[in-house]
C-alpha cells in the first residue's frame, strides 16, 4: 500500500496530539484549543517530572519511552530496522532529572515528533505490519499523553461543553 491517500491524515492526528488541538471545532482527539502534549510538558518542572504517583512510573520515564520509540520509527523510516535490537526497558530506567536532562529530553521528545511528522508525511510503499506500526506510533502517543495527565491532573486540556464536530466520526 502506498500511504500517499492517509499521510495527510496521520500528520493531523500525531500533530493534534503533540502539538495541540485547534481551537474552534476542528480537533479529532482532543478538545478545541488542548495544547497537546508538548506545551503541556513545557510547564512541568524537573521536579514535577521526577515524582511518581502511586509507585508508577514518572514523566520523565514516559517523556525518555515515547522519545525513544519515536526514535525507533525515524531510524525504521529512514530505510533501517531497528526492532530487532529495541531496548524498551531503558527508557523506564529514567526517573529523577535535573533541570539540564528535563529540558533536554523535551528537546529531544520535539525533535523525534517533528522528524516523524516529516516522515509520515512522505509517501511510501508499506506492508500491513508497517502501516500499523504507523497508525500505532500516534495511538501510542496519545496513550502517554493521558497517563502523564494521570500524573499531574493540573496539566489536563480545557474541557468542551459540546463537540458537535464529533458526528463526523
């Protein structure tokens, strides 16, 4: 399958995610005006990022395990194959982080969503499992986009009374 017909629609949903939603009615996962996961990060300390809640893991651990997987999908894009040898453990090694190493695995988070945005974005030829890893890699996001805001509930986008553009579904 070429992903020439959804590319469009992959980047809407991964950018709605990371980016944040549109305000006025246009937004497909989150409420109109979400900042979406990256601004919401940006108002985290590193000290906030370091606590657990409940024993769990921290934000900063779900920060290094969506970079990295995010990562995966880039090296994978850019003609690789890197799934054999994925440590996905390391990530939730990361727990405490100073200001330096939180405002760098932000940096580092942006990085790999805008080089896969860019990637998704680029027409290719893929098979079912790569297709589905591509539509995964969004799911995947924003699943840690809600357990972050598990976290810190004071980081949770702005309620809407009514979604009316919710019948387009």
């Amino acid at each position: 399958m070429n992903t020439t017909e959804i590319a469009p629609s992959l980047v809407t949903l991964l950018s709605e995610i990371a980016l944040g939603a549109p305000r006025g009615g246009s937004a497909y996962v989150l409420n109109g005006g979400d900042p979406g996961l990256l601004a919401s990060l940006d108002e985290l300390s590193a000290e906030q990022a370091s606590r657990s809640r409940d024993g769990g893991a921290t934000i900063a651990a779900h920060v290094d395990h969506v970079r990295y997987g995010l990562s995966l999908m880039n090296r994978w894009a850019a003609g690789e194959n890197p799934f054999p040898e994925a440590d996905w453990s390391a990530a939730w090694r990361t727990t405490a982080v100073d200001d330096a190493r939180w405002a760098e695995l932000r940096r580092a988070l942006r990085d790999e969503v805008e080089r896969w945005r860019a990637a998704l974005h680029a027409p290719r030829e893929v098979g079912p499992v790569e297709l589905e890893g591509m539509i995964a890699s969004i799911v995947h996001l924003a699943y840690h986009l809600g357990a972050v805001r598990q976290i810190v509930p004071d980081l949770r986008g702005p309620k809407e009374a009514s979604r009316p553009e919710a019948s387009r579904a």
